[in-house]
C-alpha cells in the first residue's frame, strides 16, 4: 500500500510539471512551423514574419488560457479538446489577418506560406496533444498518476459511476468503495454479496477519511429528492480539502471552482474544485518566483533596517516562525519580523488587539504598515507561501473557526499569501466577531472562484495603494 501510494505520487507531484509543456511547446511550435513552412516555399523569413509569429504565439497563449485550454482534461473527451484548440488557433489567424489588412500590411506575406502556416499549426496543435494525451492515458494504466475516490450512497446510480470510472482506467481514478449516509435512500438491499462487501463504513467515517487525507476525490450519488441531505453532505465535507464531485443535475449554490464533465454514461459537477492546477499552478509559481526575487533585491535594504530595530529595542529573535495551515491544510512555518515581547505559537494563541501591552512600539509601527510581513518573501521563494492568497491564520484560530464558518477550510485549496481579495477590500487585521471571519473567508473563496493571472496582479496593484495599512491591523 505504501509503495503503491510513492509510486503514483511520484508523477501526481510532478503533474504540473508535465503540463507546463503545454504551453512551451505551442509557443515553440507555432514558431517552427513558421520557419519551416516559409523554407519549403522558398519564402524568406523576414523581420515581418518573425514579428507575425512572436505576436501570434503570444495571442494564442493568452487566448487559449482565457478559454481554459490550459487545465487538467483527465475526465474530458479528445473532441472538446480539439474544439476548444481550433477555436483558440482560428481566433489568432483572424486577428492575423485583421491586423495585417487595417495596417496594410498584408501585401509582406505570401499567401500561400501564410495558409500553410495556418493549416499545418492548428494540425500539429491538435496532433501533439492527442499524442501526449496518449502517453498519460499509458502511464495511467501503469498505476501512475492515479486518484483514490469513493462513492457516496449506496444507490444503484452510484453502483454505475463506480463502475463507469473503473471501467476508464486510463482516467487514473480508482473507486475503492461506497459509504452509507444513515437515513438516505439506498439500493443496498437489491446488492449482490460482491457489491455489498464493497461498502466501507457510513458518511463519519468517510469525513474522517477525508481531513486524514486518506481520499483524493468524493463523489455524491443521492436522487434529487435528496437534495437537503446532499446540502449537509457537502456541508461536511467542506472542512476538508478534498475534491467533492456530484453525480447529479443538482444545482449547487456557491460552488467553489464548478465545472460539468462526462465519465461514460455518468453526468458530474465539480463542486469543491481548485482552478490552480497543472499549468495554472506553474504560471503562479513562476509569478511568485519573479515578483518575490524583485521584491526582496528592491527591499533588502530596509529589511535589514528593520531586523536592526527589532534586534535593537527588545530581546528576542529577529524573526518569529510561526505554525500556519498551507496548501490542502499541511502544517507550514511562516517568517515575520518579531513584534511582539511574547510569541504565540500554541493551542490558544489570542489574536492582537489596539493597545496590546504585548506589541513593542517598533512592533507596533511594523503592524500598522505590514512591514512585519517581509520575511515572507522568503516563504514565497520557498514554495510554502504565494504573493496573493488568503492570508494564513494562527493554527489554532484554524481550529476555532473552521467549526464556526462553513467552506472555512476551502481557503487551503491554494497556497496562503502575503496579501489577498480580503486585505484590499478591507478585511485585514483583528477579526474579532464571527461577522468579520465569515466576510474574510467569503472575499477568500471569491478568489478562489475567480482567479486569474490578471486578478493577481489587480491585487498586487490594489495592494501598493491601501494594502498595507488599515485601521484593523493592531
């Protein structure tokens, strides 16, 4: 069992890094067949075509990400792929051609090289992704790259999800079993013996199964009759960072990150779903990499400035770590510059207030203007923390509110960061009613939901004006 679970975390873990190919591989592509198109035709490749090129590759980068080519289609068909490929390649060479005729410029290029540079991309496009499609379609019959799911509700429908999707193993999703939820419908009764030996414990035991990051994927298969029950399902396992599928036309209200998909004759949504995954999550990365390298060259001056201060005013160390919940609730140490005589860091940590007699008076400056925060530009390099994300609580205030605020836990679906949605709406500092945890977790989960590349830098931006201070940090 241990082995199996190394050998398929192995790729699980290096998955975005295979999906980065994606996008290097187009970029690359689209100028070769370029290249090669105008070699054959005897057309010279001039300053024009390269130009031409450049700006095509980087329209379709931004086109196929807005039309989410750039995400994870284990459950998807080939065909949607190509679809939304071609759509993606065609919107370029219209926008090709547009420009080429208001600029009038279109007289530079040879036709013929330019149709056959069109025809012959949008072929290789659609070619190397079936290809590669393929190979991991490979690698998952190997046991690669595989998902641990299970079906609750012991309902005939479920019975065929469970079979739908281990019927696909080139999906790398293994169902292991069902579990009861006491008071729902059930076809249990009606089993045969092999399927009733197939049933693992009741809905407890699943949840506990979950937050002990036993399981990768839920699927909920209940009649539509059942919808209160499947609210309270959802509801449950919304302390959890598992990834929660509904096998029913269920119209599901705040969804996290929703998205409709097919496996056989089986209809999912997607409910408790992360949009930073596989080439999304390499694009953030690199993002965090190149913002926080500049940041910490522009700010290291003033960070020894302030480490001096701290060192100088008060005893102590410079740099407080403290236990913070990270990406999918695994336990991180985040840096800040010490600004307090004591530090909490255990079961009852109490949260600053105005006037705390524990905050030193530099401390007290370095709050106000979040410059205590510095030190995390290090955990950004690190990989334990982003530049933008929801902002990592104390552990035990984790503990305190995930009890209190639904989809609370749904935060650590993406890595914390230095600032977020919540700190430029103003939900920064001291949450000392349930009113003001509850509006942060609601600004967090907006971002989740809509994240982008562009929203990360709207709130980079939005932080450089009113992130940094406020009348709640303490």
């Amino acid at each position: 069992m241990g082995e199996g679970r190394v050998k398929q975390g192995w790729i699980r873990s290096h998955q975005s890094g295979l999906a980065a190919l994606y996008r290097l591989l187009d970029g690359l592509l689209i100028l070769g067949t370029l290249i090669v198109s105008c070699n054959l035709l005897g057309v010279t490749v001039s300053k024009d075509w390269v130009i031409a090129g450049l700006v095509a590759a980087v329209s379709f980068a931004f086109v196929a990400e807005s039309l989410n080519l750039y995400r994870s289609w284990r459950g998807d068909s080939y065909l949607h792929m190509f679809s939304i490929t071609a759509l993606s390649w065609i919107a370029v060479c219209v926008l090709l051609i547009l420009v080429g005729y208001f600029t009038k410029t279109a007289e530079s290029f040879s036709r013929l090289a330019a149709g056959t540079w069109f025809f012959t991309t949008l072929t290789l496009l659609s070619a190397w992704r079936y290809g590669f499609r393929l190979v991991l379609f490979y690698l998952r019959l190997q046991g690669f790259n595989s998902r641990t799911a299970v079906v609750i509700g012991t309902t005939d429908s479920g019975k065929r999800l469970a079979a739908d999707i281990n019927g696909e193993p080139q999906l790398g999703i293994r169902v292991s079993g069902f579990y009861r939820v006491p008071g729902a419908e059930s076809d249990e009764q009606a089993w045969s013996q092999n399927d009733r030996e197939r049933i693992l414990g009741d809905l407890e035991q699943a949840v506990a199964a979950a937050k002990a990051g036993e399981l990768d994927l839920v699927y909920i298969a209940l009649p539509m009759r059942e919808e209160l029950r499947i609210a309270e399902i959802l509801h449950a396992f919304a302390d959890s960072t598992v990834t929660v599928h509904v096998a029913t036309d269920l119209f599901v209200n705040n969804l996290l990150h929703a998205r409709f998909y097919q496996v056989g004759s089986s209809s999912l949504l997607s409910v408790h779903d992360t949009p930073i995954e596989g080439i999304n999550s390499w694009l953030k990365r690199l993002e965090d990499l190149v913002l926080s390298s500049v940041i910490l060259l522009l700010i290291s001056p003033l960070m020894l400035a302030v480490a001096a201060a701290v060192k100088l005013t008060s005893k102590g160390p410079v740099i407080f770590k403290q236990h913070r919940y990270g990406l999918d609730g695994r336990p991180i140490k985040v840096w800040k510059f010490r600004s307090m005589t004591v530090q909490d860091n255990g079961d009852n940590v109490v949260q600053a207030k105005k006037n705390d007699a524990r905050i030193t008076p530099v401390g007290a400056f370095l709050r106000r203007t979040s410059l205590d925060e510095l030190p995390q530009f290090i955990n950004v390099l690190q990989g334990r923390m982003s530049i933008v994300g929801p902002r990592p609580h104390a552990v035990a205030h984790n503990e305190q509110y995930r009890a209190l605020v639904n989809g609370y836990m749904l935060r650590h679906k993406v890595k914390p960061g230095i600032t977020g949605w919540a700190q430029v709406n103003g939900w920064r500092g001291e949450t000392d009613t349930l009113e003001k945890m509850s509006r942060r977790v609601e600004h967090d989960l907006q971002y989740i939901r809509n994240w982008s590349i562009w929203l990360d830098i709207r709130i980079v931006w939005m932080t450089l004006f009113k992130g940094f201070v406020g009348s709640n940090a303490y």
